[in-house]
C-alpha cells in the first residue's frame, strides 16, 4: 500500500506533530548548547541524587530554600530513567524535563480541541504556545514547574472528559495527584483556574449548567487533595504559602484561617451568580467588529510599550531590574500576541465553551492584580506570566481572525464554486483574488509571529541582566576539579546562585545567598565581615567560584539579589587574601576565550595577621 504524501500533509495529526516537534526542539534548545541549564538546576540535581542513591520518595535537604524535596515527580521521572538507560543523571536531567515541557503542549491541542470543536484552531493555539516566550522559557528548565505544567494541562484534558464521562474519574484523580506532588504552585494556578472556570460558567447563563455538581466535586477534592498534602506532607508550603499567600499589608491570615475562607469565598460565588440572575443582569451581546478588534489590538499595544518604558527608568516593583532598551525590542513579538490577545476576547463571549476560555484567563488575570497589589512573595506577579500564555494562546487566535475577518477558508470554498458556475463573472473574480491575497496577508502575519516569538524567547531574557542560567561545561570541570581537591566538610563556598546550587549538589557547603559585597567592592575593609561570616548564617568562606558570566554579564544571588562586577572588583581576586588555584577555559579556532571559570583559595593566615596588624 503506497503512502499519499498529499494526504498525510494535509492530516492534522502530521501537523501536531510537527508542532510538538517544534515546541520540544526549542525548549531543549538551552539544555544540548550548555553544560546545564537553569539558576536552581542544582538543587534539583542534588535531590535527584538523593533519590537515585537512597531510593527515599522524600531526601533530606539542607541548602538554599526549605520544601523542594517534597516535589519529587521531577526526581522520580528522572531516577526512573536513569536505572533504565543507564545515563548519568547530570547528562540526562536537562535534556529530559524539557521534553515534557513540549508534550504539555501537545495535551493542550487535545483540549483545545475539547472546547472548540475545531482542529485547525487548535492546531494554531498549539503552535502559538510551542513558541511563546515565557511559557516556553520556564518549560525549558529541569525544574519541578516543567513536570508541574504537563499535568496540570493533563488534569485540565481529563477533567473536561470527565464532563462527559464519569469514567474519567480515576485518570483525572491521578494526574491531580502527580500535579500536587509536582509542583504546588502550579496546582494554585489549577486550583483557582477551575473555580473561576465554573463560575464564569454559570454566570455567563440564566440556568446552571448540567455539570455544575460534578464540577462543584471536582474542585472540592482537588482542593482537599492539594490541602491534605500541604498539610500533612509539605509542611513549609502549608505554613508558608498558605500564610503569606493572602496577605493585605500588614494584615496576615493564618494558614488555617486561610483554608477557611477559601471555602467561604468559593461558595459565596455561587451566590453572587443567583444574585446577577435575579438583578436580570444578562445582556444581549454584540460580536466585535473589526474596526473595534484594530482599536483595542492597538491600544494594549501602545499601553504595553510604554508601561515597559517607563519601567526602563523606574524598577519593576516586584524585582531588583529595569527593562533595557534591547528587551524591550524583543519584546515586541510577544506585546503582538498580548494585542491579538486582547483583541480577541470579546469573541469567547459567542463560542459553545467561551466562558471556560473566559474564566481561564480571568483567574490568571485577576491572580496577577491581586499579587502586583499586595507584593505577594508567595505568588510572585511575574510568575503569572507563563501561565497566563497559555489561555492566551487561544483567545490570539480569534483576535487575529477578527482583524483579518474575511480571511475564512469556508468564503475561499464558497467563490470557488461560485466561479466554477459562472466562469466569466469578473466580479467573482475579483473576489477571489482579494481574499487569496488577504490569506497570504494571513499566513505571513502569522508565520512572522511564530518566527519572532521563537527567536526572542532567550535573547529577550538575557538582555534584562537579571540572571544568568547557562552552567557552562567549564562551570562543571571546576566544580568537578573541586570535589576532588577541596575539602567539601571543611569549607565554604562564595558564589552566584547558579554554581552555589551546584556546588551544594555535590556536598559543599556555601553562604546560602548572604554574601554579595565580595562581588561589588575593591577594598578588603569593606568585604572582610563577609569573608569571616560576621552577622551572617555561614562560617567562614574558604573558597571563591567565579566564572565569566558573573564577571562580564550578571551576578545573580537570591531572589531578585542583582549584581554587577566591575573590571577592580574582580581584579582583587588575584592578590591577597585570595590565592589562584585552579582555571578552566575554552577557546574559538580565532583563539579568543568563550567562557572560562575559576577557583581561589581564601588565606586566612593573611588575614589573620591583617587583622592583628589593622
């Protein structure tokens, strides 16, 4: 039997393929050009190992942050792996999380198909998250959000065929489970999706919907499911989280208090919908022209530039950075999509499952207000960001078809047959060669959106100088040349975020992010407390780690702790107290050195006597 190339080209399974293929490749991007990927990478290969050697479902963990280890999906996936194939888990951990950051968009495909009904605009969603910059960016990390992300998509699939068949109980049960263990605020997100999701729903109606009760259950146990573990298992998540997570000022709610009135708040919308019920609050709505689509589509984006504008000269609120010029440039793909996205908004209030997409994003949306407003440390704002891509990447969609409004393949199909009957029809004609063109207008605008979002995804990142993820194969050849020539019991590291982590995963300990003058300052008075960890939760330093990221781009050290070395304070490094022990270097065929890293030696002799001497 010979295979239609024609046929399988046109079949929407070779362009979900071809999707996921691309959405996989770019989140792997980082992984296979880098020795490791990501400023927390290390802790999560060090609880990885932990697993492999003491196949313990929950390690201890000593270093930076306090719950990561009762994640563990992330760690068992990769252990799993690891006694299959018999790779190291340091060559297979990076290069295996992001695949399932790729194959989360696949399961999106599926349920957007689910809710629309139609494969070509699922097939376009899907493509747009394949290469949306936050999204992909964060689903490119080893990390447990990465694992978080692919369940949470599959929770979502299952629970809307759960809708329809309660056989889908125990699969939705499942992947609620592994979602909790992966990655709590990732399950938040789900969580308070699906009660937005429901009550969108129901108030967009004058009669509950037929799934109201079940979907009431669902997020009854999904919520006992996520509680129960904080509770009972992930104890730091439930004491801090949930405490800090509603927060007003300075009014704090207790964990315990906090439970309460989520249940409070979520029967309470019940009664706000019967409310808006009886006020008749229910209008006839009318379909966004395209005139109102162009006006909205630009103002989002005049507004978006200029907010990061003024952000160029002010910081962001919730961090340590302002936007650069270079970011804001290539930002501008994504500030595109945000337009398309706004554009298209008022179109899900005339879909079949408009207020599931509707409430999805309304959930996002006002999650993000209520973090920017409250400066939430629980629920970052900027955190929002990736997952607020993911409902956009179907309301785009309709924004682009509302700009582009005659652009439909059924009105191609239509004058076609129309010419077919009357051949010599000059105004047919004309039609057709009007709506060919606007369809090559059409698919440009969007292969252009692809293109630009997937090439900006990295660079747009880099160019704020906030952080630095790349662990280059140099980092690693210092870090293994230490573990086999410093005394990982009796010393204490200095480093940025990213080789701190590593060098704990191995056994070292380090000043936990409390040690940021001995990057910025030039004289030994103005670092020496930190070098002997006076006021400080380490003892004292014994070793230096730097590499040439931190020197000629960014030291990153905690949560948005930002540094910048100048060429004097780095120089100090090579006279006392520090002595050079070891470097690593590679070089272009032009002899020009691409990344480097060294180790100094702290001599506490010198000091001793600088002290005595001072």
């Amino acid at each position: 039997m010979r295979l239609n190339g024609r046929r399988i080209i046109r079949h929407w399974l070779f362009w979900l393929f071809i999707v996921t293929i691309i959405a996989i490749v770019i989140r792997s991007w980082p992984a296979w050009t880098s020795g490791a990927w990501g400023c927390d990478f290390g802790i999560y290969y060090g609880l990885t190992n932990s697993f492999v050697e003491n196949k313990a479902l929950f390690s201890s963990y000593t270093g930076w942050g306090n719950s990561y280890q009762y994640f563990p999906v992330l760690y068992v996936v990769t252990g799993i792996a690891h006694w299959i194939t018999g790779i190291k888990v340091l060559t297979l951990m990076p290069k295996l999380a992001p695949i399932f950051g790729g194959l989360s968009v696949l399961i999106f495909y599926f349920v957007v198909y689910e809710l629309l009904g139609d494969r070509k605009k699922a097939l376009l969603a899907s493509l747009f998250l394949a290469v949306l910059p936050f999204h992909v960016y964060q689903t490119s990390h080893a990390a447990p959000l990465t694992i978080g992300h692919f369940f949470m998509m599959l929770s979502l699939y299952f629970f809307l065929k759960f809708r329809k068949d309660t056989r889908y109980a125990i699969p939705l049960f499942s992947s609620t489970v592994l979602l909790t263990m992966s990655h709590h605020l990732t399950t938040y997100f789900y969580l308070v999706s699906l009660i937005f999701i429901v009550f969108v729903e129901n108030a967009s109606r004058k009669k509950w919907t037929p799934t109201v009760k079940t979907d009431t259950l669902v997020i009854l146990a999904t919520s006992g499911i996520a509680f129960s573990y904080w509770i009972l298992v992930a104890k730091p998540v439930y004491e801090g989280f949930m405490k800090y997570g509603l927060q007003l000022g300075p009014i704090e709610i207790g964990s315990s208090f906090t439970i309460v009135l989520f249940y409070v708040l979520f029967f309470a919308l019940f009664g706000i919908v019967w409310l808006k019920r009886k006020c008749n609050f229910f209008r006839d709505a009318k379909k966004p022209t395209r005139k109102s689509c162009l006006v909205k589509f630009s103002l989002s984006l005049i507004i978006c530039v200029s907010a990061m504008c003024v952000f160029a000269v002010v910081k962001l609120p919730w961090t340590n950075f302002r936007f650069t010029p270079m970011s804001i440039v290539y930002s501008l793909p994504l500030l595109l999509m945000v337009g398309f996205g706004v554009a298209g908004f008022r179109y899900t209030r005339f879909l079949k499952n408009g207020g599931f997409i509707r409430g999805w994003m309304l959930a996002l949306l006002l999650s993000f207000f209520y973090a920017l407003v409250t400066k939430s440390g629980a629920i970052p704002p900027d955190r929002h960001l990736e997952y607020i891509m993911v409902p956009l990447s179907i309301i785009a969609v309709f924004g682009i078809q509302g700009i582009f409004s005659n652009l439909h393949p059924e009105k191609l199909a239509q004058w076609r047959k129309t010419i077919i009957r009357t051949p010599s029809s000059y105004q047919s004609l004309r039609k057709l060669r009007i709506i060919q063109r606007h369809q090559l207008v059409y698919v440009a605008v969007i292969f252009i959106l692809v293109a630009a979002n997937a090439a900006s995804v990295y660079p747009a990142f880099d160019t704020l100088n906030a952080a630095y993820e790349e662990i280059t194969n140099e980092d690693m050849a210092a870090i293994d040349w230490m573990q086999k020539n410093v005394d990982t019991n009796a010393s204490v590291i200095a480093s940025d975020h990213r080789l701190a982590r590593m060098t704990e995963a191995v056994g070292f300990n380090t000043t936990l992010d409390k040690a940021y003058a001995i990057w910025i300052t030039e004289n030994l008075t103005e670092y020496i407390d930190e070098l002997e960890g006076f006021g400080k939760n380490y003892s004292r330093i014994t070793h230096v780690l730097i590499d040439d990221i931190m020197k000629e781009r960014v030291v990153h050290v905690g949560d948005g702790e930002i540094y910048y070395m100048t060429n004097a304070s780095y120089e100090k490094f090579s006279s006392e107290p520090f002595e050079f022990l070891y470097r690593n270097e590679t070089r272009n065929q032009d002899g020009v050195v691409v990344h480097w890293a060294e180790v100094y030696n702290v001599n506490w002799t010198y000091l001793q006597k600088y002290s005595t001497t001072s």
